[in-house]
C-alpha cells in the first residue's frame, strides 16, 4: 500500500499541478487577448491605462482565490506525504504552502468585502 500513496503523491506533484498551473495562465492570458480585441473593436483604440492595468493585472478578488487554491492544490500532497514519514523531521514545513493558499483565501475574502462596501 506505501507505494500506491508514493505514486498517488509523485503523480498529483508532477502530473496535475502543472497541468491545472498552465491552465491557470493560458485561460489568464486568452482572457486578457479577448478584451483587448473588444476593446479595438468598439473604439478602435486602446486606451493606455486599461493596457496597463490587463499587463499588471488589478489584483481583484477572484484571482486570489484562484492563486490560494493553486497553493492548497500543492500543499495537500507535501501532507500527505508528511504523514506517510517521508520527510522525516521536516513536517512543519510542510504546512507552509497550505497556510500561503489559506492567506490568499483569506485575502479574496476580504477584497471582496472591501468591493462589496464601496
């Protein structure tokens, strides 16, 4: 059974994340590409401010939470593992990347209710 949960582990680090992190950008970035030609296609121009904030990205509220789940989606199997006695002494640091992904779910959180009272 220790090397079914060794293989589960290895393939959820080297097989989804990846997957679901490229995912995350190509559906960022075709997103971002969308706006710009509607935005082209209504005025014909593009306006430098609303560039500059599709480049640098307005850090609202769903993007953190898509960020701490990708955090999350990365912690859980480091636990796993963890618990299986893979990492010897090192078992709180394991817990770091699950405490980043509940920051950014936290912060989400707050963004929205930030957005939701102005």
């Amino acid at each position: 059974m220790d090397s079914f949960e060794g293989v589960l582990a290895v393939f959820l680090i080297f097989g989804v994340l990846p997957t679901v992190f490229i995912v995350f950008i190509y559906k960022l970035k075709t997103k971002k590409m969308e706006t710009i030609v509607k935005l082209t296609e209504l005025d014909g121009k593009v306006n430098l401010i609303m560039l500059k904030t599709l480049i640098d990205g307005s850090g609202s509220h769903k993007k953190d939470y898509k960020i701490g789940l990708i955090w999350l989606a990365i912690g859980l199997p480091f636990i796993f593992m963890a618990f299986n006695n893979s990492f010897g002494n090192f078992h709180v640091l394991t817990l770091i990347p699950l405490f980043i992904g509940f920051a950014y779910l936290i912060s989400g959180k707050l963004r929205l209710r930030e957005a939701e009272q102005n």
